[in-house]
C-alpha cells in the first residue's frame, strides 16, 4: 500500500498514526474523568485537583523530553508514552473503591507524562523529516498535523462521553488500553529508530533554550492556552450539565463538535493566514491574531455576564473562540518548528511545549476554583486577561526572520 512513497512520507504518515491514535484515547480519557467523578459527587475544585498531576509533570515532562529525545532517539520517546499512556488506562480500570484522588491523580500523571512525551516527539519529527528551506511544506505539514490530532480530540470526547454511558467507566478505560497496546507494537516494528536523534551529543544543562525568538513565543504560547484551559478543562462541561441540564452525550457532543471544528480550522490555517498567496507567517500575524482572539473572547464574556442569550451567547460565542484559536495555535505550532534549530530540534520544541504544559495547568487549576466560586463569566474574563498578555508578548516575536 505504501511501497511507492518515500522514506521520509512514510515515517510522517507512522507518526501522525501513531499520534491520531494516542489523542484519541487521550480526549476520551478526559471526558470520562470530567463525567464519572461529577456523577458520583466531587467538586469542580477536586475534579480540577485530579488533573494536576497531569499538568504539572507535563511540564516537566516537556522540559526533560526534548532533551531525551535529542539524546536517544524520537522513536523511542513516542513509544515511551504509549507504553505510560496503556499503564495510566490500567490503572484507572481498578475498582471504584480504589479509585481515590491520590490513586487518580498518580494515574494522570503518567498520562501527562505519556501525552507531552507523544505530543513532542510527533512535532519534532516532522523537522526531521521536510527539507531545510522548505517553509511552506513545513507549515502545511505542521497544520495537517496539528488540525487531525485535534479533530480527533475533539471525537475522543465524545467517545468519552458514549463510552461512559454503554459500558461504564472500567469497561472505557481497558477498550482504549488494548487499542493503544496493538498502537504501541506496530511503532516498535516500524518506526525509524534513529528519527530526531541529534549529531553532537547533549548535555542536560542545555535544557533551557538560548533563542530569544523561542523563549518569547514560548511566553505566548503559556498564556494562549491558559485563556482556553480555564474555561474549557472543568468550568464548561460542568455548567452545561449543571445550568442547561444536558446530559453525557449532549455534554460530549458539544465539546466534540467544538474540538473537531477547532482541529479542522488548524489543518486550514496555512490558506486562512495567506499561505495560498505565497505568504508564510512570521511574529506580526501571531501577534494579529491574538488580537482577534482577545476582541472575541470579550464579545463572549460580556454576552454571558449580561445574561444575554445565554445558552446562544455559549453555543455561538465559544464555537467562533475556537476556530480564532485555532488559528493561534497553528501559527504557534509552525513557528515553533521554523525557529528550532535543526539539530536536536526536540531540545527547542520541548521547552516550548514545557510552556505550554504551564498555560494548561494554570488554566485547569482556575477553572475550577474560580467557577466554583464566581462562575462562568468570571472564568472568561480571566480568560481575557491572559489573551491581552499573549497580544503583547507576541509584538516582540521576529517578523520574516527565524532564529
């Protein structure tokens, strides 16, 4: 089937299976976490407890990453977080009496270690795989990417959702263990072994990256996720099965459909930011879009505070947040690659995505506390906050030029 592609298209087209396969199972596995433990009694404060872990090893995970990626290989840190990834589903398919926050919480740092390690060593490997020079294969590559990995997100939730209510949160967990597992042995047969690993040896203290362009774009990407985090991780799926009263499918469905449009608009972004005329992307278009984004999130904010529509204000609002982030995301994304440098590009991209990880688990910290406390509306307003930072932050960014 793949005899008459190339080397290089067929490794991408084995990461980007490998990728799809592990998002999936990761956006079910959140929806089920949300779901199950508000159905039999925790608060939007402890539910957001239960992914702390999750975050803040994704953090570190992404920081120590880059650095093992570049020192032994991409292959084997894409393998190593679908092994955790199948260990962290076992471990949650134990009985409910055994399922307390510590236990949950241990369980979700393993997955925040296998979804970063997943997610960084996919993203890496496509500079290994384009041609130097070659932006726009690379930011079309990137969006393809990036755009399918969310879409596919978005399907896990619902999956989550289905799968919760047909054969229960134990049943979920080992269906999506055994999927990953049969993942995990055709990676180990058929991945490069040698993808990504870097020509002159790393050292740990390299870590932090020394490019301007890097750390700066990196300081965006922290608060652009944050703004998504802390309304979207608890606040959302709570309020509308709290205020609307909708149920487990009508929760995931929603959250689907606003992921998989989000992770469509990404694999677009290169035509919707001007890639068609020949124009690739540079700091001045992250910075105008997080502008749009910020103007958006305002809209939203103030039609919720107000009481205005409410159940459209959401539906509409947050629909039309999406697709502008996504655009966000994508720049971010392809920036990232285009600003690493080439050997031992995971060093780059891991503390980037270590950002990344940090925007997450502020943003899933507050989403709980704060619409535990002042609600929804509040939560967007935070969310506005964080998006003025990514604004100015991004003004800085290089215009035309890479590090």
């Amino acid at each position: 089937m793949f005899g008459n592609l190339s080397q290089d298209i067929r490794q991408y087209i084995l990461v980007t299976f490998n990728y799809w396969n592990f998002t999936l199972t990761d956006g079910a596995l959140r929806m089920l976490v949300v779901l199950h433990f508000h159905q039999i009694g925790y608060s939007p404060l402890e539910i957001a407890f239960l992914f702390l872990f999750y975050e803040i090893f994704g953090v570190i995970t992404n920081l120590i990453g880059g650095w093992l990626g570049a020192r032994i290989g991409l292959n084997r840190t894409m393998n190593l977080g679908l092994a955790l990834q199948v260990l962290a589903l076992l471990m949650l398919a134990v009985p409910t009496p055994y399922l307390t926050v510590v236990w949950v919480m241990f369980a979700q740092a393993l997955s925040g270690i296998a979804k970063d390690l997943n997610k960084m060593s996919a993203k890496s490997a496509i500079k290994t795989l384009v041609p130097s020079g070659e932006k726009g294969t690379l930011f079309k590559w990137i969006a393809i990417l990036t755009g399918s990995k969310n879409a596919l997100k978005g399907l896990g939730f619902f999956l989550g959702g289905i799968l919760l209510t047909i054969i229960g949160f134990k049943g979920a967990v080992m269906f999506m263990a055994a999927v990953l597992f049969l993942v995990l042995i055709l990676s180990l047969i058929f991945l490069n072994r040698d993808m990504g690993k870097a020509k002159n040896k790393v050292k740990f203290t390299q870590i932090f990256s020394k490019s301007e362009s890097v750390n700066i774009l990196s300081a965006a990407r922290m608060f652009l996720f944050g703004s998504r985090d802390v309304w979207f991780v608890v606040a959302l799926p709570i309020f509308l099965g709290q205020i609307f009263g909708w149920d487990h499918y009508w929760v995931g469905g929603f959250l689907a459909t606003w992921v998989v449009g989000y992770g469509i608009v990404q694999a677009f972004a290169p035509s919707i930011t001007g890639r068609h005329r020949g124009v690739n992307p540079d700091g001045q278009s992250a910075m105008k879009w997080a502008l749009v984004l910020t103007t958006v999130t305002i809209a939203v904010a103030w039609a919720i505070q107000s009481g205005f529509e409410i159940q459209y204000s959401i539906v509409i609002g947050l629909l039309l947040f999406g697709a502008v982030f996504a655009v966000n995301s994508s720049l971010h994304s392809y920036l990232i690659v285009d600003y690493a440098k080439a050997d031992g590009v995971s060093m780059d991209v891991g503390f980037y995505y270590m950002a990344n990880a940090m925007g997450r688990l502020i943003g899933t910290v507050l989403s709980g506390w704060i619409y535990q406390v002042y609600g929804l509306a509040a939560c967007l307003w935070v969310s506005v906050a964080f998006l003025t930072l990514t604004t100015l932050i991004s003004i800085r960014l290089p215009k035309h030029e890479t590090a």
